[in-house]
C-alpha cells in the first residue's frame, strides 16, 4: 500500500492520491530547465520572482529555435546533414538582427562570409577613369 501513492500516516483527512509533481518547464510548455535558471539566477539577485526564470527560458528557446532553423537551412543550401560551425556562422551573420545581437560573438571554425569587392570584379572602371572616358567620348 506505501508504493500504491495513498496517504497512511493516521493523521488527517488523507485518504486521497497524492498528486504527481510536474516541472516548471512541463508546466509553461518549455525545453530549457526553468529550475536550473532560477538557481543561476541567484548569483545575480538574492530575490527573484516566480515568472523571471520562466521568461528568461521563453527568451533562450526561441532564440535557440531561430538560429537552429536558419543554420538548418544553410545547411541544407550546403547539402550537408549535420550542422557544423560554419553554418552557425552563415545563419548568424546573414540576419541583421542576430547579427546585430551577436556582433561580439566569435564562432571557433565558422570562418567568414563570402564576399568579392566590385574593385576585384570583371568589367569594374574605377570613377575617375570612368569620368575621363566619357569626356573622350565626347
């Protein structure tokens, strides 16, 4: 009977089943350990509040979600199946705002993004050239 989740201690009314413990996570429909947040918070404040934890996850699994959809698909553009670092730095680097975000941020291995200077391009007639030219012209 102990292992069946019945109360039997003798005292009370308690001759219901017991409710089974859910996460704070289960509970706002999360991936990331709200639990775990909560304890780190604390190195930052001594009180926090019941909703902080679970914003800040909020926060952390959508911005995960968007930078794994994007590198996802500059993988799949890479036809590779596995997304490695480079991919990160694609994803990242070719969003404004998660450029904007993550400016400061170094990627180990992800290199740079693609980029040819039009001085470097076929066909590119400097300015000036360009204005001495079409005064030959005339």
């Amino acid at each position: 009977m102990a292992g069946e989740g019945k109360i039997s201690s003798g005292k009370g009314k308690g001759t219901g089943d017991r409710a089974t413990p859910v996460n704070r996570s289960k509970r706002a429909g999360l991936v990331f350990p709200v639990g775990r947040s909560h304890r780190k918070l604390y190195a930052y404040a001594s009180r926090i509040g019941a909703g902080a934890p679970v914003y800040l996850c909020a926060v952390l699994e959508y911005l995960t979600a968007e930078i794994l959809e994007l590198a996802g698909n500059a993988a799949r553009d890479n036809k590779k199946g596995r997304i490695s670092p480079r991919h990160l730095q694609l994803a990242i680097r070719n969003d404004e705002e998660l450029n904007e975000l993550l400016s400061n941020v170094t990627i180990k291995e992800g290199g740079v993004l693609p980029r040819i200077h039009r001085e470097l391009l076929p066909g590119y007639v400097r300015p000036k050239e360009r204005k001495k030219k079409d005064q030959d012209e005339e």
